[in-house]
C-alpha cells in the first residue's frame, strides 16, 4: 500500500515514477503536488484501488497507462494533469467516472473512448479537457452525464451520438464543445 498522502506535495522528484506490481491501494493524495515526475505514468494490474486526489496537480506526467482493474476512477485523482500528451484509455473494469476526475487535464489527445462497462460519468469528469482530437465514443451502458461533465473539450470532431441508455444529459454537459462537425444523434430514451 502507498499511504494517505504518501508523497504529498514532494514536488522535488524528477524522472519517471514507478510503481511496482505488488502494489493494491494507493491512498488518498498518495502523490498530489508532485509536479516533476515525468515520462508515464503505469498504474499495474496488481492496483486495485486509487484514492481521491492520489495524482491531482502531477503537471509533467506525458502519457496515463491505467492497468489496473478499478470500478472507480475516482474524484480528482488525475485533476490538473496538464502535462500529458497521449491517448487517455479507461479499462474496461470502470463503472463509475468521478466528479472532476480528469479536471482540467487538458494534455490528451486522440480520441475519447469510454468502456462498455462505465454507467456513470459525474459532474466536471473531463472539464477543460480542451485537447481531444478525435471523436467521443459514449457506451451503451452510459444511464446518465452529469452537470458539465464535458465542458470546454472544444476540439472532439465528428459526430455526437448519445445512446438509447442515456437517460439525463445534465446542465452544461457539453458546453463549448464546438468542434463537433457531423450528426448529432440523441437519446430515444432521454427524461432531461
């Protein structure tokens, strides 16, 4: 186990951060602050949990490899990650996506593509993401996006296709997500 604010704000550190594969929780805060890593970040098969804020404000990071088989990714745990230049790619085990946990990590690019498995996206999940570059893919399995659970991911391109499952879009889901530039096709299934 990496403790409840292990590394908090142990912004000193350079080069690469690696967590060995006999590792199952990383605690709350683990590594928030801690802005000098570079290279990846790998989180092994062996994680089973990651706690809230673990690699918030982590700003050099430039690429996320998500081995592990969480249910949640959790709130602000990658919040500020600013640094990443690579695909973002949630496992298939993640059911729930936590408010803010990729709050304004605005480095990934590609596109977005959110598992089958994934019910819920909560509020400001991918707020100021600004740098995807390819579609958003949102799941079947997807019952409800959250209050600006998308706001300002201003460069997503093709088409929108909300799925029959989605049942809410909350308020600002999907501001300034302009570049959007094919079909918009929405829930049969929407309530609000």
């Amino acid at each position: 186990e990496i403790y409840d604010s292990e590394y908090y704000n142990c912004d000193k550190f350079t080069g690469p951060l690696e967590i060995p594969d006999t590792i199952t929780k990383i605690g709350k805060y683990a590594f928030f602050g801690c802005s000098n890593f570079d290279e990846s970040l790998v989180i092994p098969f062996s994680v089973t949990t990651i706690g809230e804020y673990a690699f918030a404000n982590c700003f050099k990071f430039t690429s996320l490899v998500i081995n592990a088989p969480i249910t949640i990714i959790p709130e602000y745990a990658f919040a500020n990650c600013s640094g990443f230049t690579g695909s973002l790619i949630i496992p298939n085990s993640v059911e729930t996506i936590a408010k803010k946990a990729f709050y304004c990590s605005s480095g990934f690019n590609g596109l977005l593509n959110i598992p089958n498995s994934v019910k819920s996206i909560e509020k400001y999940a991918f707020f100021g993401c600004s740098k995807f570059t390819g579609s958003l893919n949102i799941p079947n399995s997807l019952i409800g996006i959250k209050d600006f659970s998308f706001y300002g991911c201003e460069s997503f391109s093709g088409s929108l296709y909300i799925p029959n499952s989605v049942k809410t879009i909350g308020y600002n889901a999907f501001y300034n997500c302009y570049g959007f530039n094919g079909s918009l096709i929405i829930s049969k299934s929407l309530m609000s």
